[in-house]
C-alpha cells in the first residue's frame, strides 16, 4: 500500500488542453514513450473554455506533479499572458504548443516550427540540394500558419518569395501584422483563387480536409507533372484529403501532416524528459 502510494506521488502528470480536444492524438503518443522507456508518468487530454486558461496555469505551477503541457486549437496564442517565460521561437511565431518547468517557472515553447522544417529537410531531392530561396504559397491564417511561415522563413538563406492566400483575407492580414514577430519578409497577400506560377512549396493549414469531401476549391492546373512542386497539407486524418489527392493525380510531391505531429511530439518530450525518443513503426501504426 505504502509504496503504491509513494509510486502515485512520485508520477508526474502531463496534459495536451485544447478545445475541442477529443479528436487528439497526443496521449497514444506520449503514453507509448513513456512506457517504452520506463517513465513513471501519464499524458491525459484536458478540454478547457477559455477562461479556464489561468486556474489551469496556476495549477500547473502549484502542483509539483504537473510536469508539462501541449497546447492545442484554439488556446496556442491565448495562452501567453499567462505563462512566465516565452523561447526565442515561440516569441516570433507567437506561438506555443509545449509548455516547460525550468527553476519553477513555466516555459512557452514551439515545436511546430521546428517539426515543419524537419520534414522538408528530410524529404528525399528537396530542392536538389541546392539552397536557392523557396517560392512559397500558405493557404489559410489559423493557429498553425504563423509557425509554417516562420519555418519556411528560416530554410531561406536570404530572402524568399512568400506568399499567402485566405479565404477572408483581413485575418490572413491581421495575422501577419499582429501574429509573427521579426519577418525578414512580409508575405504578398494573393486573392482566394489567384495561384502563382513556379511555386516551390505549397502548404495547407486551414482546416479544410477534416472532413472527407471537404475541398479547397483552388484551381492548380497548372501545376500539372511538376514533380519538383510540394503539395503539404499540415491534415493528418484523413491520411490523403483532396488537396494531396489532386496533387497526387497531377504528379507533384505530397506530404500529409503525420510526421509533422510525430516529431512536435518528440521535441517536446525531449524537453520533458531529456530522451530523444525513437520514431518507431509502432507509434506510426498507432496514428494510422
Ligand atoms: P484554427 O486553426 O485557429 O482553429 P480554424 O477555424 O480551424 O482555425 O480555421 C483555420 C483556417 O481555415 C482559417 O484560415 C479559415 O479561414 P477564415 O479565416 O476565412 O475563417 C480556414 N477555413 C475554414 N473553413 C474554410 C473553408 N470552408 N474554406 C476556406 N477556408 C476555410
């Protein structure tokens, strides 16, 4: 009984809060690792309401069991003013889906950002090798796009050519004013249905995908078997929307958003637990 107890009071506890937040992921994850690797702790989903955010922030401070957090939709901006301390990405992105104990404070920080890179640089033939700038289309201005722009920023050596599409294009607007810290390039903001040529990468990030006959009703004709064009959509069930689908069918290089998810995943343990977790084709199984 005794050591039952002591066990409990020696696990530490983590959360993905969000809202909603069923649909999550995050716990098969981290619940793999943490058994996988012997760790006496427990990720659970947590669904909050916006003014939630500070009880939520100030227990975490409090309670000593509580070691971190992921943050999802709608709260990875609003959760700022409450936290102690923001990293260098997370300050120019504002954004933070993972938060940190360090000294007793709490740490916002972005592992989108840098989960997005990896998965272009680990892309076999991405941009030949060469380090030309990235000519780039962002569709959408939600919670994740201020990462996507920020990453796609730092695979420039010296300045791209971005541009960004939204349905309303005040919030895509609003979002590069307000939303992103430090740009070295502002984006061109395009009209909805105004795709430009020789494109290099072309990302989604709106939630159009989520469900199965949704459509973005973007016309890239003439994109036709261009191999060397990146269709990514940041969806990661379904494994193929229509978006990666057409792209598909018109010969382009497609990438879904699981291996994004995996490696936000596996930064942000690694800063809870200093383990570089491995990516193994069970945790791939479990996300299928
Ligand atoms: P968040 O990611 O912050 O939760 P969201 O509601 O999921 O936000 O929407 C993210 C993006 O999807 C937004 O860019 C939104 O466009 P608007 O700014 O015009 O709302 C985009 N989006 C949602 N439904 C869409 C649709 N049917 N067609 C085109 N874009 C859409």
């Amino acid at each position: 009984m005794t050591k039952l107890r002591s066990t409990y009071e020696s696990m530490s506890n983590y959360f993905v809060i969000g809202n909603p937040i069923d649909h999550s992921l995050s716990p098969l994850i981290h619940n793999y690792w943490f058994k996988k690797y012997k760790i006496q702790s427990k990720y659970e989903k947590k669904k909050l309401k916006e003014n939630d955010l500070k009880n939520f922030i100030t227990e975490m401070k409090n309670n000593k069991q509580i070691d971190g957090a992921n943050v999802t939709v709608p709260f990875k901006k609003k959760i700022i003013p409450f936290l102690d301390q923001l990293t260098d990405i997370s300050q120019k992105t504002l954004s933070v889906n993972t938060i940190y104990k360090e000294n007793g404070k709490l740490i916002g920080h972005n592992t989108d950002a840098p989960a997005f890179t990896q998965t272009l640089l680990d892309l076999k033939d991405w941009r030949d090798g060469s380090n030309r700038p990235l000519k780039s289309l962002i569709i959408g201005a939600g919670g994740v796009t201020s990462s996507v722009i920020f990453a796609i920023e730092e695979l420039n050596d010296v300045q791209g050519e971005n541009y960004i599409m939204n349905r309303t294009k005040k919030n895509a607007e609003d979002l590069i004013r307000t939303g992103l810290k430090e740009l070295k390039t502002k984006p061109k903001f395009l009209d909805w249905g105004d795709i430009p040529q020789n494109l290099d990468i072309i990302v989604n990030t709106t939630s159009v995908g989520l469900a199965k006959d949704d459509n973005l009703k973007l016309d890239f004709s003439i994109y036709k078997n261009s191999k060397k064009t990146v269709f990514y959509d940041l969806i990661y069930n379904p494994k193929e929307t229509n978006f990666l689908n057409d792209a598909k069918e018109r010969g382009n290089t497609v990438i879904n958003g699981k291996m994004m998810f995996v490696l936000q995943a596996k930064k942000a343990f690694l800063h809870w637990t200093k383990i570089d977790a491995e990516i193994d084709d069970e945790i791939l199984k479990l996300l299928d």
